[in-house]
C-alpha cells in the first residue's frame, strides 16, 4: 500500500485530468482479479467482484484528484507535476481501497458483489454528478455505498461518524456591482460602486443572524473584493465572491434568495446596479442511519470500541460523497490522520500536508470488516 501510494503521491492530477492515476488504480485492480470498467464520467473507474449468489452489492468510494497547490512537504516521494499535490490525501484513500480490494480478493468471507468506485474530480464537487450522468447507478446497481476521507487533528486510526448531516453543502457566488467612476475629488459625479459593495457585504452578514432558524446551521462568507479603480480614481466595477455552507436544502435556498435580494436592494438605492451569480456547488452529505450503524459495529470490531465515535461533530467543509449518499443510503467515516503536526496534524490542503501511511491498515481492517458485515 506505501508503495502504490508513493507512487500515486508522485503523480498528482486535477480533476478530470486523472489519466495516469485511472490507469495505475485499473492496472492494480485488474491484477488482484477485478472486473474493472474505466471512462465513467471522464476519467472514473469501478472495479467489481462477486463472492457467492446473493445479489446484494456494497460501493466503496475513493477520490482520483488531487489539488492545485505546489508542494512543500519535504517527503522524498515528492510531487512531480509542477502546480499539484495530492494535499487532501486522496492518494492514501486510494492506497487504503486498493489494500481493501486485495484483501478482499483473497480472503473472501462475504456473498454478494463488493464495487470499488473511484471518482474524478471530487475537490470541485463534479465527479460524482459525472459518474452518475454516465450511468454509474444503473450500470453498477448497488444497495449501500461507504466512503473514508482521512482527518487531521485527530489521533492515527481514530474512526469518526454521524447520523444524519456530517459535511455542509457549499455554493458559491459572485455579485458585480456597476456604478459610473471618475475622479477621486469630485464624487458627487459618480456612482461609487465601492461605497455600494461594503454595503452590500456588511448587509450579508444579517443573513445568517437575522434570516437563518437559530436551531439551523450556516455559514455566509465573503472572500474576496476586486476594483478596477486607482488609488486616485473611483471604481466603476466592483466583484465581491464568497461562499455559503449550510446541513439543509430549504437553509440553502433562504442563503440564496437573501443573497439576491440584499444585492439588488442595496445597490437599487444607490442607482447602481448589479448582477448576482449564485451556483450550487456541493450538495450537504447526509449519512443514513442505518449505514452509520453498519460502519459502528464494522468499526468497532476492525479498530476497538474505544477507537470509534459515532456521534461526532459535523464539519462545515464539504464532500463530493453527498451527490451519491442522496442516491444510495450512505456513509461517509472519518479517519484520524495524527493530531501532532509532524505526525498526520497539518491541516488538508496546507502545501506541508502528509497522509500518515500508520493509517492505511486501520482503513484496509474497517472496509474489510464492513464489506464481510454487509454481506455476510
Ligand atoms: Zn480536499
Ligand atoms: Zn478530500
């Protein structure tokens, strides 16, 4: 598995450029004996096996993509495409499910079919959608589908999950302001598109206090403001982009509309105007209660009791895994990557990032242990 993952960690691809990740992960696969489909939804991948006649069928999903960040790590099997690095850990989710595969094509123990999905493009939130426009579900029915993403700050092989929302949702926009610029000493000449857009961003912060249920969660965050004035000269353009994250599909639809409405609102009392690109870019993931029940036991058995957390915190960052979970019941697990920078505790897409390679027996015992539960 250090192997296959060094490997991978040297060859890092963004999303949908995957090409020679997808043909390392189909040459493995086809080696332990899988029946492997390649080109679902770009570069995507799934590798079947059947044990026994029960007709039942468990997915495990890991991630193909890895970020655009140049790497700082220090690890001696260091990235070698300029502009990309595995920061997220994907490599070691696919080390973890190629260690599972391998284990499972030799040991057995389970009736039914057990799938390996790997997914293009998780970072930006598409791959799933992808695979499953390209007939995933109905190509390669399943009852259930599981996922791992490794988790810094948390002690190595720790195994975290909850019922119900464990990963927001995220959409993003972007809101342009027009005004009319012109000379810094004479504004009552213009329109000044900046004045509008501290409105505007101030007035957004009144969302999730003022129109977001106190028992729901949000968040509403602006992140970036671009002018085209000088330091003499007013602005006629203004952009400000952020994101919004929220657990709840009818949350995220009140974020979108206070959105628009403050927007149009503020820069209508001005006599500016503005255009507001709102677009949804993950859904929440949701995990079903009985798969997280499922992953408890299997957990609990593979790694100890004490190693497992079924009723963890939700995290407001978001997963590709939500778009299959509301297909297919699902769950997502989380896996203590080390809490001690230096050991597995430097945060996801920091540029100093490692996956702690201690992790991927604790991966390989839980998927095992839940695909023999599953189908036993
Ligand atoms: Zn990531
Ligand atoms: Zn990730």
């Amino acid at each position: 598995m250090r192997r296959w993952r060094h490997h991978l960690h040297r060859i890092p691809e963004t999303a949908f450029t995957e090409h020679r990740t997808s043909a390392y992960v189909a040459g493995v696969l086809t080696g332990l004996g899988y029946g492997v489909t390649t080109g679902i939804g770009g570069t995507g991948l799934v590798g079947s096996l059947t044990r026994g006649a029960s007709g039942r069928a468990v997915a495990l999903r890991a991630e193909l993509d890895a970020l655009r960040i140049e790497e700082h790590s220090g690890v001696e099997y260091t990235s070698t495409h300029p502009g990309a690095m595995h920061a997220c850990g994907h490599d070691g989710h696919m080390a973890m499910l190629l260690g599972a595969a391998a284990r499972l094509a030799e040991e057995g123990g389970f009736d039914g079919t057990v799938r390996v999905l790997f997914q293009p493009a998780e970072e930006p939130g598409r791959g799933a959608q992808a695979m499953i426009d390209d007939g995933l579900l109905d190509r390669f029915p399943v009852d259930s589908v599981y996922a791992i993403h490794n988790i810094p700050g948390f002690r190595a092989g720790q195994l975290l999950t909850r019922t119900g929302p464990i990963m927001a949702s995220e959409d993003d926009f972007v809101i342009r302001v027009v005004g009319r610029g012109g000379h810094a000493s004479a504004p009552h000449l213009v329109i000044d598109p900046l004045v509008v857009a501290a409105e505007i961003i101030v007035a957004l912060q009144t969302v999730v206090a003022r129109s977001i249920s106190p028992t729901d969660t949000a968040v509403l965050s602006c992140t970036d403001v671009v002018t085209d004035g000088a330091r003499n000269a007013i602005p006629t353009h203004v952009t400000i982009s952020g994101d919004t994250r929220s657990f709840d599909p009818a949350a995220q639809a009140v974020l979108e509309r206070r959105v628009r409405q403050i927007s149009a609102g503020v820069a209508a009392a001005h006599g500016a105007t503005v255009d507001v690109q709102y677009t949804h870019e993950f859904t929440p993931t949701v995990n079903d209660p009985g798969c997280v029940a499922t992953a408890e036991r299997a957990a609990s058995t593979a790694l100890g009791g004490e190693q497992v957390d079924a009723h963890a915190d939700p995290i407001m960052a978001s997963e590709d895994f939500g778009v299959l979970a509301s297909h297919v019941p699902g769950c997502l697990v989380l896996l203590g990557n080390g809490a001690e920078p230096g050991a597995g505790g430097v945060p996801l897409h920091s540029h100093d990032y490692v996956f702690n390679d201690a992790i991927l027996e604790n991966g390989v015992d839980f998927y095992v242990e839940l695909v023999r539960d599953v189908l036993g």
